[in-house]
C-alpha cells in the first residue's frame, strides 16, 4: 500500500467515524418563536414565525411548522400558518397572555402572546 492509498484510507476511516459520531448530520435541535413576547392591541393581528436552529449552526425559518395554542383563551386565536389574533371586544385597558407553541420534526419552542386593549 503506497503513501496516497494510505492517506485515503485514513480519511474514509475518519470522515466515516465523524459521521457516526454525529448521528444523522445536519438535524434541528430548538425552535425559537419570534417576536417573544409579543403583545397585540385588539382587535389586530400579528404573524408569528419559529426559527429552527440546526446542529451546524446554520438558522431557518420553519413555514411548514405546526402552530397550537395549549390553553383555550377567550380572546386571542392562532390559525395554523401562526397568524395570531387579538379578539379584544372593547370595553377598557385588560391584558391576557397566552402562550403559543411551534413545532417541527418532534422539536417545539413557544412564546408567550398577549392581548390588551386600548390604554394598556
């Protein structure tokens, strides 16, 4: 075996072991909901995003992320684009908070939304 058959060798073995070492590549490890927190002064709208960070460093916006809202809340919705929406009917300066999650291939982050009226 000469000098090159070696060094090639050597970097099959090593990139093979890198590769094994860690896992499957490039894979997502969070999701971050921007803005957070958010508040929205109702009746409006706000369009949330999640931010998936990768095991290389690299960011992404997730726009194929599936958005819930964990706790029924009379007055804020989340449709399932992460469109959020403030229902507030009037009536004086309340604030509800919400918290809203993302989620991706089985990795979720959340944010909390809140809803105020006029004056808050």
């Amino acid at each position: 075996m000469n000098y090159r058959s070696l060094l090639a060798l050597f970097l099959v073995v090593a990139f093979g072991l890198t590769n094994i070492s860690c896992g499957a590549g490039n894979h997502l490890v969070s999701i971050a909901v921007t803005p957070n927190p958010a508040n929205i002064v109702g009746p409006g709208t706000l369009q949330l995003k999640a931010v998936g960070t990768f095991s290389n460093g690299t960011t992404e916006v997730l726009s194929s992320a599936t958005w819930t809202l964990p706790s029924q809340n009379p007055y804020i919705t989340l449709n399932n684009s992460g469109l959020a929406t403030c229902n507030w009917p009037g009536g004086g300066p309340v604030y509800m908070g919400a918290t809203v999650v993302a989620s991706f291939g089985g990795v979720s982050g959340s944010a909390t939304v809140g809803c105020s009226g006029p004056g808050v």
